[in-house]
C-alpha cells in the first residue's frame, strides 16, 4: 500500500518487514540492516543472487563508525563534501554488519540520502536500512511509489511515498584500494564533481567476471522490449521499419523518420533534467509494447556518462 505515514513504515520495519522508501535517487527497498531475516526477505523479493551486495543507509555521517572499522582520509573528505546525497562509500565493515548484506566481503557500502522522508524515517529508528533499488533483479529502477507498485503490488505491506526521484538514477559508487578512491558505478554524482576534492579517480567499472558492483554486469537496468543504443537514431529507424518503434532522444529536435513513439529526456538538452527523467521514459516506453526501443548516446560528460552507462546495459 501507498502511504505518507513515516510512523506506519517505522512499524513494519520494527516487526522485521520490507518496506518501499523513498530516496533522492531511485526508490530502495529497505529492511533493518542489522536483522538478518529482514535483509534476506529483500533478496528473496528482488530475486536478487545472494553474491551482490546491498546498500547500508545511515541517518548520518556521524553513524558511519557503528558500521565502517576504516575511513580513509579521502572517504571522510567526500562525506563531508557530498552526504547527505547520491555517492556510495565502499569501506572496510565492522564485524556487527551481517555477512548477508556485504555477501561476505569484508567492506560495507554506506551512504547518507538526501531525501527529507527518508531521514526522518532513520531518524526515528535505531537501526540502519539496507536498500536495494525497488526493481525486480535487472530490471529498470523505481522512481515513482507506482513503479514500486507496479513490481511488488502486495507483497509490500507498506511503500512510503515521497514523490518522484529528484535525482533520478542511482548514486555514485567509491571504493578505496591503498586508500585512493577507485569509481564502482557511474551515477547521479558526476565524476567531475567527486575529482574536485579528491583528485583523480581510478575507474574499476567494466569488470563482467567477478563485477565489484554487480550494478556493473554487462546487462542491467533492462526494458522488456528489446533496446538498441546508438549515435545514430535515424539509421536504426530505417532499419527497423515497418515495426512499432519506441525512441529515446536527448534532447528535442526533428526527426528526419518518425517514429511511433518519442521520449524526449530534456527538451533543452540539460543533463541533470535528463537523468532525473531517464527510468521514467523508460519504464513509459517498455509499458507500450512496442517491438524496439531506439535510445540516443548523450554527450559523454557529467551525468552524460552515467546515462550513457545505464542505457548501454539495458540494450545488452
Ligand atoms: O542510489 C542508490 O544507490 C540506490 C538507493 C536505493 O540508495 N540503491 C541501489 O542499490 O542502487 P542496488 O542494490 O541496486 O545497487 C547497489 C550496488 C550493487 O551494484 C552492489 O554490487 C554494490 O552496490 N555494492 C554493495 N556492496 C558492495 C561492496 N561491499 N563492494 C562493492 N560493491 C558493493
Ligand atoms: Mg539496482
């Protein structure tokens, strides 16, 4: 069910239950991080391998020594910088953290979001939240509590509405090895901003056999309909033709083919605005049963990057 009520989730979270919560990236499906029947009804729900890790959400950056034995100097200079908000720390865990959430590695990954529902909930548990995105595994992301709904109808006793994502794409994964930052996963923190206060980042983002995060697997973030990813909308246009063709551009222009259906992620060609309409396009272009989906490259800055990364997983 749909509710505003923040006391209706902490309930269903206290009785050990997994609940839809919102957050500035994409909706996450929480459960007490500490309570190990909690955390595995949320891979049982997103049919999720027990070998990919979930996120730990902490109320503050205060709470980080209850769940990391190690901070490097660089973490704590980008949690100063960036929390609450879109960027995930991968750190050395402590031993109180359950294996199940790290799937036995020895680091945690942590983050503080930057979404007024969402820490008003922490702020009235005494636990942390382990979130997955609120997607059936591989799937495309919620950012809506109807997407949840659309996925788990009722099996969530309770989805706590916070209006659509801000952000619109997931948060930005650091990893540290010698205590230099390395980039996991592309997100809604750009690489740009991050390598302000930290230098510059190591990438660890395209390894498909033993992924660091599996949010990295060649394909991910999935529309049912098959999808293409191209520089070249028109060419593939003309080569699908006859068919019932979905296309995602980034910005408004004329199509020399017309298509069936166009999405347009931001009419002015503003990165932020197109990320934070990305899954939504998506999900509005796979609901239509069309027979492609045709997504245009974006430029290959800023968000750019992170919206070029998901697109080219969804059309693997
Ligand atoms: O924005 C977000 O990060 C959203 C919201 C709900 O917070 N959450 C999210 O969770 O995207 P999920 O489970 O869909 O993606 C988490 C990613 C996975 O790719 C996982 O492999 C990686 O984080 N991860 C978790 N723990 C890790 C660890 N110890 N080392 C490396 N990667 C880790
Ligand atoms: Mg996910």
């Amino acid at each position: 069910m749909i509710t505003k009520s923040v006391n209706k989730a902490k309930e269903a979270l206290i009785n050990n239950q997994v609940i839809g919560i919102p957050t500035e990236t994409v909706y996450g499906l929480a459960g007490n991080a500490f309570n190990e029947i909690a955390v595995s009804r949320i891979f049982a729900l997103k049919n999720r391998p027990r070998h990919n890790p979930l996120i730990v959400h902490i109320k503050s950056a205060e709470y980080l020594e209850q769940i990391a034995a190690q901070v490097p100097e660089k973490a704590y200079k980008l949690a100063v910088a960036f929390w609450p908000g879109p960027l995930t720390l991968v750190l050395k865990k402590k031993s109180n953290v359950p294996d199940i959430i790290t799937s036995g590695q020895d680091t945690v990954a942590v983050r503080v979001p930057n979404h007024k529902t969402a820490l008003e909930l922490l702020a009235h548990l005494d636990f942390p939240l382990a979130a997955p995105s609120a997607n059936p595994f591989g799937k495309i992301s919620p950012t809506s509590p109807e997407h949840v709904n659309a996925y788990f109808k009722d099996k969530l006793e309770v989805i706590l509405d916070g209006g659509i994502c801000v952000k619109g794409i997931e948060s930005t994964i650091i990893g540290f090895e010698d205590g230099q930052p390395v980039l996991y996963r592309y997100g809604s923190l750009s690489v740009e901003e991050i390598e302000k206060v930290v230098g510059p980042l190591l990438l660890h983002t395209k390894n498909d056999v033993s992924p660091k995060a599996p949010g990295m697997l060649s394909k991910h973030y999935a529309p049912a309909t098959p999808t293409y990813f191209t520089d070249d909308v028109e060419k593939f246009i003309t080569q699908h033709k006859g068919k019932r063709i979905g296309v995602l551009l980034f910005k408004d222009r004329p199509l020399i083919q017309m298509a069936s259906h166009v999405k347009i992620l931001s009419s002015n060609g503003n990165l932020d605005d197109a990320a934070h309409n990305l899954y939504q396009a998506m999900h509005h272009l796979d609901n239509l049963n069309l027979d492609v989906i045709i997504a245009e490259k974006l430029p290959d800055q800023g968000l750019g990057k992170a919206i070029n990364d998901r697109l080219n997983r969804a059309a693997k």
